[in-house]
C-alpha cells in the first residue's frame, strides 16, 4: 500500500496473488472509532501460540451496496468489540455488497454469527450471510 496508508488485510497470500483485495478494499481501524468500547492498542499477537488478528474474522455477505464501514460496524456492535471493519469495493468504488470483520474474542465472533447469520435487515429482501473466514 502507499506511505500513509492503512495496512492491507491479512489473507495469508502474497499481494501479487490477490490484488483486487488490496486495490479494491476500504479499510477502517476501528480502534479509532467509539465502537464497542475505548480505542487503544489491541492484542493483535501473531507467535508462541497467541491468537492471531485474523483468528476472529468474519465474512459478512449481502450488504446493502449503500452500506459504510461505519455502518457496519454500528450494527455488529452489539455482538461486541469491533477491531477491524472494511467493505470491498469495485474499482470505481462502488460496494461488492460483502466485506470483513474481526472480532476481540471468540465468544464476541460467534454471537454476531448467532445473531445476524440468515437476519434481513430492514429495507433489504436478502439475508446476511455471516460466517468465519
């Protein structure tokens, strides 16, 4: 990514190997935002068996294509704590309708599946389709 810009979502592959992620995707660092609790460092531990920032990640399908990130999040905040949110996009910039979120905890993961998996949200005739990655 550019200088200044915010780091790419983890996916485990090169850049090269998934470009429409990396050059299509908003990102939001939640950390920032007042979004299931106060913004600070998070423990995003990556060796000796600590959990991963990806560990609690979650796909979230069927979005309405006017959907934000901060939207997003403003749903799925009542699951719990929100670390990191972003929609992918369409090269002019237009939603795919889908995108990514990553939960503090487990527990936090799986009640926003329990909550919002197969839920139509209002104005909307799809069901959302949420699940780990």
């Amino acid at each position: 990514p550019p200088p200044g810009s915010p780091p790419p979502p983890a996916t485990g592959y090169p850049a090269a190997a998934v470009p429409h992620l990396y050059r299509h995707a908003s990102h939001v660092n939640v950390s920032a935002l007042p979004v299931g609790g106060a913004g600070g460092p998070r423990g995003r531990l990556s060796s000796g068996g600590a959990r991963k920032h990806s560990d609690w990640k979650l796909f979230v399908g069927q979005l309405s294509y006017k959907m934000d990130e901060g939207e997003l999040c403003s749903l799925f905040a009542q699951a719990g704590e929100i670390e990191h949110a972003h929609i992918l996009r369409q090269p002019d910039g237009k939603s795919r309708g889908c995108g990514f979120l990553v939960f503090k905890n487990k527990f936090m993961a799986d009640t926003a599946i329990s909550q919002f998996h197969g839920r139509v949200l209002p104005g909307s005739n799809r069901a959302l389709t949420v699940k780990y990655c």
